[in-house]
C-alpha cells in the first residue's frame, strides 16, 4: 500500500502491523508492551486480535487485589 493511504476499517489497519513490527524485528529482538487494553474501544480490540494471530506473542495479566494483598 502507498504511503498515506487510508485503510478500511481496523483490520485494514492492522495488516500494517506484522510487516512494520518485521522490519523491526529484523534488526533486533522486539517487545511491545499494550497497557489498560481494557480501556479499548472495539475497533482497537479488532485490530489487535488480528495482530495478535499473526504474530508470536506473550500475553500476562495481573490480578490487581491478589498483588495488593501481598
């Protein structure tokens, strides 16, 4: 796709994401780190589980009341 062109929709959006994080992964090791994702709309939810599919991933969660329990 030509730069600056608009893509429909998140999925359109997201099909960027595992060719930029490539060429980025290609010169060293990447982490992406996505925080409060719970505040994501839906679109943003679509565009990253579409990522995600795509891509080896790690994905960790804390339990807010068990961590302030300790």
């Amino acid at each position: 796709m030509a730069a600056g062109q608009r893509h429909a929709g998140p999925r359109g959006r997201g099909c960027l994401a595992p060719d930029v994080l490539g060429t980025f992964q290609g010169r060293s090791p990447v982490i992406l780190v996505i925080d409060d994702v719970h505040w994501a709309d839906i679109p943003s939810l679509h565009a990253l589980t579409f990522v995600l599919r795509r891509l080896p991933a790690f994905v960790s969660r804390r339990d807010e009341l068990r961590a302030q329990r300790r």
